[in-house]
C-alpha cells in the first residue's frame, strides 16, 4: 500500500486574529441574538446667544487711534463750550417764564378775528368780566399833592354813566397839610363802577369857593386793582406816576383820559390776581362860559378797554430741558469731529506734499 500526502483540512487548530476574524465575530453575534450597539451620530455645535451683537458704538483700540495737538485743542474748546451752553439752559430751566395772552372780548364775542397770544398759544378765552367777584367795581388808589391849595379846600368827586355822582367823597381818604398849610397832599382809596366816567379834585366840595384856585400839583401814585410785586412783568400799572405840573398855569384845569386795560395775574400754584394797567393822554386848558371863567380842576376821566391782558407764571417741562441738553451735547461734538477731521486730513494732505507723495 503506497502512502500519500493528504490536504491538509481544517481541523481543530489555533485560529489568527485579524480583520476577518472580527468581522466574523460580529456576524456570529449578530446571527447569535446578541446585543447591538447604536451607530454613532455627529452633534453640531451651538453658539450662545451674545447680546452685545446689538452694539452699534463698537470700541476702537487705543493702539488705533491717534492723539493730535488739533484735537486737544478742539476737545477742550468743545467741552467749555458745551459747559456754557448747559449752564445757560439750565438757569432758563430753573427761572420762570411768563406767557403773555391777549384777549379781545368784542371780537371774540363777534367771531371777528381769532385771539391773538404773545409768544405762546391761546388757551383761554374771556368773553366776560375777568373778575366776577368784584361786583362790578374797580379799587382805585390816588395819591396827589398840591403844594398852593389849602386842604379845607381840596375834595374828591366821583360820576359815571350808571347815574352815580357824589361830591366830596371822604371815605377811606386822608389829606395831609403841605408847606405849613399852605399846600395839600391828597390820599385817597375808592371804587367806581365798571363803566365809563371820571373822578377829579377840585374845590367843588368846599363851603365857600376861592377865587383863583391854584391847582398845579404833582401825582404820586394813580392805580387801579389789585398791586402786583412781580419784576418780571413790565407793564403800565402806575401810569401817571411822577407826573409834575407844578410849572403850568395855576388857573388851568387838567385832563387825564384813561384808557383801563384789565390784566389778569397767574402764578405758578394757580392763584389769580386782578390789577389794570391803563394809557393816559392828557390836556390843558383854561375854560370859559356865558357866565366868566369855570372853576378849574383835576380830571380823570375813564373808559374800559375791551382788550384783557393775562400773565400767567410757567415752568419749562423737563423734557424740553432734556432735549435741549442732548442737542447741545450731540451737536456740538458733532460738529467738533467734522472740524477736527478736516483739519487732521488736510495736515495729512500737506505732509504728503511737502514729502514729494502727493501726485
């Protein structure tokens, strides 16, 4: 019998490891029911949310920009400027401001012509009387001296259109003696109505008329409602204040016509005044009738005007102040960096030059 060699066949002997075998193995297991692991999956990176996205003054480094002598000069001069400017607004902000309306009662009441406000807009309208409470009266205050008439002689005579006419007035009156008697000072405080009419000195009153009644005289004070101490309110309250006619003819008489203007007085906690301010023209003249010459005397002679005047007291609103402050501030830096670029530019475009750069 002849021996032969045989194939080798796969028997029972040690097995390599390697890629085969692995993959082997995981088909095995997964033919066997074992557990399988899940495929790996790529997660994606998210970037937080940063709010400072939303900032539009980026910074600049400082090794990016550049210092000048210009630029210091005109930083230092912007910030004084801008001090001055604040300090102004704020002094307006602090003070009161006072609103002039004037109001035409005929025109209103007729629809002529809308009424007219100095400098602010019209918010109130009068077609009545502003001081309702005053019964219809106005309080005058007369203060006069005649320096050659005796006081015996001196009175106060009041009439109007509403029928009124008294002579001799002496309620709420004092008359003070001048020149060791000679002379008089008459201080008087009195109402009359609300409707055209006079009042005047003259010797009317007295028991036995003088022959040449001399009434040169000097007019210390004549006003009519209430006094108002405010500083910021220019008006004519106290027209014929200082009014001399001591060198006209002592045998003349005078003619003050008045023109009453109501004015009305708004502070700033709301409270309401009532004062008038008034215009005045005046004559002289000596008067005569049939009978010789007229007793002369001292009139005031007055009519109401249909125009009301009102000062009211208004603090400017923060905002406005506000505002103001920001135009100042962005405005003139502003305007500081234009001129600050210019200047550095054109330095810029004469080194260029001067170093044979510029073409």
């Amino acid at each position: 019998m002849g021996w032969g060699c045989a194939a080798p066949g796969p028997g029972p002997g040690p097995s390599l490891p390697g890629p085969a075998a692995a993959g082997s193995e995981a088909t095995a297991g997964a033919g066997g029911g074992g557990a399988r692991s899940p495929p790996a999956t790529t997660t994606a990176t998210t970037m937080p949310f940063d709010f400072r996205r939303f900032d539009i003054y980026r910074k600049v480094p400082k090794d990016l920009t550049q210092p000048t002598y210009t630029g210091a000069i005109i930083s230092v001069c912007c910030c004084l400027f801008i001090l001055f400017l604040f300090l102004s607004e704020l002094t307006g902000f602090i003070a009161t401001e006072m609103q002039d309306f004037v109001f035409s009662l005929w025109e209103a009441a007729l629809c002529l012509n809308p009424p007219v406000s100095l400098p602010s807009r019209v918010n109130e309208l009068y077609v009545d009387d502003p001081d309702k409470d005053s019964g219809g009266k106005i309080e005058v205050n007369l203060n006069i001296s005649l320096p050659n008439l005796h006081c015996e002689l001196v009175g106060l005579d009041i009439q109007d259109e509403m029928g009124r006419h008294e002579v001799g007035h002496i309620d709420n009156s004092m008359k003070i003696p001048l020149n060791n008697g000679d002379g008089c000072r008459f201080e008087g405080h009195f109402s009359i109505n609300k409707v055209p009419g006079n009042f005047h000195v003259s010797t009317h009153s007295a028991t036995a008329q003088p022959q040449n009644p001399d009434m040169t005289h000097v007019i210390h004070k004549l006003s009519f409602g209430d006094k108002l101490q405010v500083h910021n309110v220019h008006g004519a309250f106290n027209a014929l204040e200082g009014a001399d006619k001591l060198s006209s003819n002592p045998l003349a008489s005078h003619d003050y016509i008045l023109k009453i203007v109501p004015t009305v007085y708004e502070d700033m906690s709301g409270k309401q005044r009532y004062s008038y301010q008034y215009t005045v023209a005046n004559k002289e003249y000596v008067a005569y009738s049939h009978t010789g010459r007229i007793i002369p005397a001292i009139w005031f002679r007055y009519d109401l005007s249909p125009i009301t005047v009102k000062y009211t007291e208004r603090r400017q609103p923060l905002y406005r102040f506000i505002t103001s402050i920001c135009a100042i501030i962005g405005g003139t830096f502003t305007v500081a960096g234009i001129l600050d670029s210019c200047i550095f530019t054109a330095s810029e475009a004469w080194k260029k030059i001067q170093l044979g750069k510029m073409q």
